[in-house]
C-alpha cells in the first residue's frame, strides 16, 4: 500500500515540476523581461490570455488524473491569472475610450 502512494506521490511530483513550476518560471522570465523591454499592454494580455488558457488545461489534466493538491493548486492560479488577464482588459478598455 505505501509503495503504491509513493508512486502516486512520484507522479505527482513530476506532473507538477514538469508541468507547473518549470513553465511559470519561465512565463515570470518572459513578462520581467519584456516589461523591462517593450512594455505595452497588448503583449502582456496576449501572454495573460495564452496562459489563462495554459492553466485551464492543467486544471483538466489534473481533474483527469485524480491529483486533488495539484487539482487545488491549479485552480488557485488558474482563478490568479483569470484575474489579471480580467483586469488588463479592464485597462485596455479604459485606456482607449471602450468603456
């Protein structure tokens, strides 16, 4: 029974390293960098968008495979990228006259 939740365990691990933490260290490389370099508004909610949608697959993946911490985890960021991809269209629009 415990070799078979430290398998589980394992999975996990490597779904999350693989999947979770390598890609939001290099989305959070790529925003630093290219707020430092052209800053513009519409490259970050292109970037927000893609990885609103990004997290939203993780959370299914999750929800398939029965990871309940992960599951947790990706529903928390999944609702944190919803809400600045919300907020910079809130922007956006405020800042050209849409609203």
């Amino acid at each position: 029974m415990t070799e078979n939740n430290d398998k589980l365990r394992e999975k996990q691990f490597k779904f999350a390293r693989n999947l979770i933490i390598l890609p939001f260290l290099g989305f959070a490389l790529v925003v630093a960098l290219l707020n430092i370099i052209y800053p513009d508004i519409n490259t970050m909610m292109v970037l927000f968008g893609l990885f609103f949608f990004y997290n939203t697959g993780l959370l299914f993946v999750s929800f398939l495979k029965h990871y309940k911490r992960i599951m947790i985890l990706t529903l928390i960021l999944t609702l944190m990228t919803l809400a600045i991809f919300g907020s910079l269209i809130y922007l956006y629009g405020k800042g050209n006259n849409l609203f």
